[in-house]
C-alpha cells in the first residue's frame, strides 16, 4: 500500500506546478478587476460606527477593521505559531492530517474536494480544543507554546467578533443585547492558512470561491501582497489589499439567515504569488451547539417571510461540506422578499 506520505506533494519544494494544479483558464489575473469597488475600512473608534459597518456589511460582506483592539503582539505571536508549524517536514504535520469526516486537521483545505483542481495552499484547522491535533505534532511537549497561543488569539478574535455583531445587530434594529447574545459561543473554528510561493501563479489558485460557514469571520494576514480577492460581479474580483494594523472581516452564511437575506455572504478566493509566501489565520465563528439559527424575529414579518428554515451551526457545517456552495439554496424555504408565489417545498 501507498502511504500517506508517499502520496503527499511538498509545496514548499516544488519547482514546477503539476498538471493537478494547473487551471485551465488563467486564475490569478496580473491587474484583478478592481472595478469602481474599493474594500471599505472600518474605524471601530468612529462615532458612526454602527452605519458605517452595518452598510459595509449589506454592500459588499466583507472590509477592513482598525482599532479593533487586538493586541498586535498576539498576531506576532499567531503568526510566528503558525510559520513554526508550516516549516516542520512533512511527515511531521502529517501526524495532524485530517481525517475525512472531520474538521480538525492538516491537509488540502476542506472545500478541496468540490474543485476540479488542487489548490496551492495547506491548511491545519482546529475546531475545538487544539491539544490532541498539536500533541500529535510534537509530542514532546512543543505543542503548549502552540496551543496557548491559538486559545489567546481566539479568544481575543471572540471579543472582537462578539463586539462587532452587536453593532451590526444595533444597524438591523435589534437594540436590546438580550436579542441576540445567544449567538455568541465560547470560540469558532480556526484555520491556519499557508500559500508558498508558486512557480507558475497565474495558472493556480490558493483557495477557490467560497462563502465561509460563518457568523462573522476575521481574517489576518501576513505580508502587503495579498491575495484575498473579493467577488463584486460575475468574473469579477476585487484585491483585498492589506492595510497595516487591519484585519479582514467578512459575513458568512449565518449572519446572512440570521438576517433574512439583508446581509449577504461575501464570496472570496485566494490567488497566489511567485515570490511572496503568505499565510493567513482565520477565525471562523459560529453559533453555539444547541442554538438553532435562522431569520431573527424582528426581521420578519408581513411582507417579510423568513427565507431560510432553521439549521444549527453544526448541520450546516455538514451541510455545506456534502455541498458547498448550494448550501444555503437547499435551506432556503422562501425565493424573495415579499415573492409569495415561490414557497418552496424542502420535503419533497
Ligand atoms: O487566506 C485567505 O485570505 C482566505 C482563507 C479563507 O477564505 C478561509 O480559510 O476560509
Ligand atoms: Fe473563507
């Protein structure tokens, strides 16, 4: 048999893309499609916050946060985590490898598999405590100084997470704290995202298009490259380029059903560099395990129908990994606002 091993592709050592990687039609465009779009910035200290980054999230889903009160030396220290365990040989970060049917895990990031082609990047998601997936790596103990660091940066990323919801759900109209602070969970998801430099950028990809399965996701990246784009059109993607002291924030698919549609999900990709190796540490938040998620009360109505049926975080997690970008569609029990015609029928 043909071990794991055997069968893995060092990205980090390779001088040419293979043919598995290697995208038909051009993916990373020298000059993406900026557009007239430009990726709003969000002053957390603004006195027009809530507007401000409540119509940031119903224009585009996604902008650039400052004063957000994440200690820097905590995103010195993810970083400097996350680059420690990218550099291990690969046999090493194999003794993580994700195993299907879990989150947890190294390998190809989790949508991998809904792509015709491989993607030019490697991922370690942590969904939960990270001391079994970071005691497997090393187990002689250089998992501590790891998994410190992964619980202070989310629960860092959480206060902020939590903080920013609740102006988004003030800019809906759902003043009261006890309307929604049972969406908050003690953390979400974590993935840590790693794209060596490739020999061939304009032929590979780093992530495909996704909406992230997600309250709210913060995202912090190494390097003033990029390579985060967001989706504004059909074929049409705008460079999320990285501002000093920033992190990207982008509304995923249970803040856009928690919502009724108003907020959508931001659809992004991730295209990759010949030079620059970036990585990337994205906070993936969801709800709590018990609480089911779907159009808030106060945002439905006469002439206001509820979209989306009900789901928990962890249904539609599996959901979305049985079909990504169909997910939402499949829970989907009303087409438009107001459109009382299209009801559909789910149980069929
Ligand atoms: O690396 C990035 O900028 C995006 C990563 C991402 O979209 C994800 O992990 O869901
Ligand atoms: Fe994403």
């Amino acid at each position: 048999m043909v071990s794991v091993e055997e069968t893995h592709f060092d990205l980090n050592s390779a001088n040419a893309l293979p043919d598995t990687y290697t995208w038909l039609t051009p993916q990373n465009q020298s000059q993406p499609s900026q557009g007239p779009v430009s990726i709003p910035v969000i002053d957390l200290d603004d006195i027009d916050v809530i507007d401000k980054i409540g119509r940031a999230c119903e224009v585009l889903g996604l902008f650039l946060v400052i004063n957000h009160g994440v200690p820097e030396e905590i995103l010195r220290r993810i970083e400097s985590e996350a680059r420690r365990f990218f550099s291990l040989p690969a046999d090493q970060k194999l003794r993580a490898k994700r195993i299907p049917g879990d989150f947890t895990g190294y390998g190809p990031l989790p949508i991998s598999k809904f792509f015709e082609k491989k993607f030019w990047s490697e991922g370690f998601t942590i969904l939960g405590s990270p001391i079994k997936p970071a005691s497997a790596v090393w187990p002689d103990g250089g998992h501590t100084q790891f998994c410190d660091t992964v619980n202070e940066y989310q629960q860092a990323i959480l206060k902020l997470q939590a903080r920013m919801l609740g102006l988004v759900m003030r800019y809906l109209g759902i003043e009261d704290e006890n309307d929604w602070l049972h969406y908050i969970g003690e953390k979400g998801a974590l993935q840590l995202n790693s794209y060596p430099p490739c020999p061939d950028p304009d032929r590979a990809l780093g992530l495909g298009a996704h909406g992230d399965s997600t309250l709210l996701t913060v995202l912090h990246q190494t390097g003033e490259k990029g390579g985060l784009q967001c989706k504004i059109g059909e074929d049409q993607w705008a460079l999320v380029t990285p501002k000093p002291g920033s992190l990207v924030v982008n509304v995923g698919d249970l803040l856009h059903i928690i919502s009724n549609g108003r907020l959508p999900t931001a659809v992004h990709r991730v295209i990759v560099d010949a030079d620059h190796h970036r990585y990337s540490f994205v906070n993936l938040w969801g709800t709590p395990p018990d609480v089911k998620v779907m159009p808030h009360p106060k945002l439905v109505g006469p002439g206001k129908p509820p979209l989306y049926r009900a789901v928990t975080w962890m249904e539609y997690l599996g959901i979305k990994t049985k079909i990504l970008n169909e997910a939402l569609d499949s829970i989907r029990v009303h087409e438009n606002l107001g459109d009382d015609e299209s009801i559909q029928n789910h149980n069929n």
